[in-house]
C-alpha cells in the first residue's frame, strides 16, 4: 500500500477520532460512523484500477469531516446516509464486499417468507392448523435461513470480502 494511501487513512481515521466527541456516542454507533474507516480500508484495495473508488476516496474523506454537522438535522441524516450507502453499494456490487451480517439477515428473511408460504399452503390445505403451521415452517424457515446466512457470511469472512 503506497504512503499516499496510508496518509489517506490516517487522516480519515483522525478526522473520526475528532469528530467523534461531537455527536453522542449513540448517534455514532446508530448511524453506523466507523463504517466511513471500514469502507475505506476496503476501498484503498480498488484505487489504482477503480475510477468510481478514487472519487469514494473523496467522498468519504469528506464524509469523516462533515458528519457531525450532517448528523444534527433530520435532512443531514438522511443525507449521510445515502452518501454512506452509495459507496457500501459500490464496494458490494462491483468488488463483492459485504457488510458484516449481509447474508445472515438476507437468508433469514428468505426463509421467513418461505416459512411463511409453506404454512399458508398447510393451513389452506387442511394439512395442519395455522397455529402450528407458522409454528413450525415460520420456526424452520428462520433456523435453516439463519444458518445459512452464517455459513455465507463465514465464507465472505475468510476470503477476506467483509466490512
């Protein structure tokens, strides 16, 4: 990693040291600040062969500065939080990087809503009652999504492909 890009993330890193006795510490961790650092850790990896990568550099440099301020209004709110997603969705769909937990809530819904179907069809089909329809394909739906989403993610963590 070249010295220009370490600068970049010391810099980065100290503007959200700063910047962060600015805002209560539970606007911090709600809104998801530290994800500015993470998501520029991963997006060095990308700077020399990504143009979108190089303008996110700015973009969360400048994010690191401006979030106190963003972060006082209702708008402001809103507004760093699509910039912040606008780079996560780039390093997700065009360098495959995921969130922690991307998959795990992703495969759990899935299988909520699989859950959910099988046990209308049972319930329609006179097959089971609807209590213990949703009971179980609603409860089997959620472990085997569950479980896969874990198994996901842990293979997204090895390779090294993780917020």
């Amino acid at each position: 990693m070249p010295n220009i890009f370490e600068n970049w993330l010391v810099k980065i890193h100290n503007n959200l040291e700063i910047n962060q006795e600015k805002i209560s510490s539970k606007d911090f961790v709600f809104f998801n600040v530290d994800m500015i650092e993470k998501a520029a850790k991963q997006t060095v990896k990308f700077l020399k062969t990504c143009q979108t990568c190089q303008q996110n550099k700015e973009e969360l440099l400048a994010l690191s500065t401006e979030f106190p301020e963003l972060l006082e209004t209702i708008g402001g709110r809103r507004k760093f939080t699509n910039r912040l997603d606008k780079v996560l969705k780039h390093l997700r769909k065009e360098h495959g990087i995921y969130p922690k937990g991307y998959f795990t809530g992703l495969y759990t819904l899935i299988g909520v809503l699989i859950g959910f179907v099988l046990s209308l069809l049972a319930t329609w089909s006179k097959f089971l009652s609807f209590f213990s329809s949703m009971l179980i394909f609603l409860g089997l739906g959620t472990i085997i999504g569950w479980f896969a989403g874990l198994i996901k993610d842990g293979k997204i963590a090895r390779s090294q492909k993780q917020i």
